[in-house]
C-alpha cells in the first residue's frame, strides 16, 4: 500500500500518475520520448538500459515492469534480461552495449561519476553522441522514476504474470495511452 492515499488501486507508478494526472503527462510523454520514439538505440536497448538502472536502484516495479518491456520487443528476451541483472559485464551484449550501461551505472551513482574515459570507450566501442546522450538522460531519468515509485511506497505486485502482462502492453503501446492492466 502506498505511504499517501491515491484513491486508486492502480499498481506501481500509474496509481502514482492517476493521483496526479497533470504531472503524469509530463512523466508519460518523457518516457515516450526517451524509450519509444525515434533514437538511434533500439526500443529493445533503451527498455534494457532503463531495466538495468531500475535494478541498481533497487526498484522492483520498474526493474521488472521495464525488464518485461524489453523482453517483448525485438532483439531481447527474458534470459537477456536476466543476465543483464545479474552481470552485463558477462552478458550477451555488444561491446558498444556494454560501455553504455557501463555509463548508466555511473549515472546511478551520480552525474560526476561518468568520467571522458566512459565517453572514450563508448565511442570506440561504436557508440554516438546521440547514443551517449540518450543513455545518459535514460539513466537520469530511470533514477527520478525509481524513487518516485519507491519514495511514496507504490504497490509492488508478487504476480510475475502482472508483469509479463504490462511488458506486453506497454511494448504495443508506448507511454501515452491510459490503459493499465490492473490485478
């Protein structure tokens, strides 16, 4: 149950957004923006940078929501996932993919932590500016999203069909509809 009453039985951050629907646009067309539409990342790598945040963070609505996010989309799967999770370093991934969550990691830690040298490897690692930029930014604000979720004490569902269940929708959908699967 949440720390505030949001009137709502709504899971996670949309229970959030459903208190506060004007800033629930703002946050929604971010996520849009950075994770669904045009960039020269993936839709499938973008979900798994904000996944891989989310697990830093700890936060386990977003971690496991965005997780199932990137698993229903094209170029990633449920064992990737997983194996980002426990080690990216050790994961099937790009070298270029690699050096990007390697970034995000330090974005986690804080803005002063990504140093010219995580830049430089990205870069030789086949990594653009655009690229740079978007991981950065994912990570920034995967970071705001965690503890907004966690700060207020959403509810968490247990139920791993919930989750697979989301992935699926907001993999089809994007950000900006309102629909939301509810338990």
């Amino acid at each position: 149950m949440p720390h505030i009453n949001t009137n709502n039985d709504i899971p996670g951050i949309r229970g959030l957004m459903e208190f506060r629907p004007e800033i629930a646009k703002a946050l929604n067309e971010l996520a849009q923006a950075l994770l669904v539409d045009n960039a020269s990342l993936s839709r499938s790598e973008r979900e798994l940078i904000a996944s891989f945040v989310s697990s830093r963070n700890e936060c386990l609505f977003c971690m496991t929501t965005h997780g199932a996010i990137a698993a229903n989309l094209p170029g990633c799967d449920d064992d990737l996932v997983a194996e980002v999770w426990k080690d990216y370093t050790a994961a099937n991934l790009s070298d270029k993919m690699k050096s990007l969550l390697h970034i995000a990691d330090q974005v986690c830690k804080g803005g002063l932590h990504v140093t010219a040298e995580d830049i430089e490897a990205a870069r030789k690692n086949g990594a653009n500016d655009l690229d740079i930029h978007d991981t950065v930014l994912i990570a920034a604000g995967f970071c705001m999203y965690n503890r907004y979720v966690d700060g207020l004490g959403a509810t968490t569902p247990d139920d791993p069909m919930f989750y697979k269940k989301v992935g699926e929708q907001r993999a089809n959908e994007g950000y900006l509809t309102k629909s939301f699967l509810v338990k």
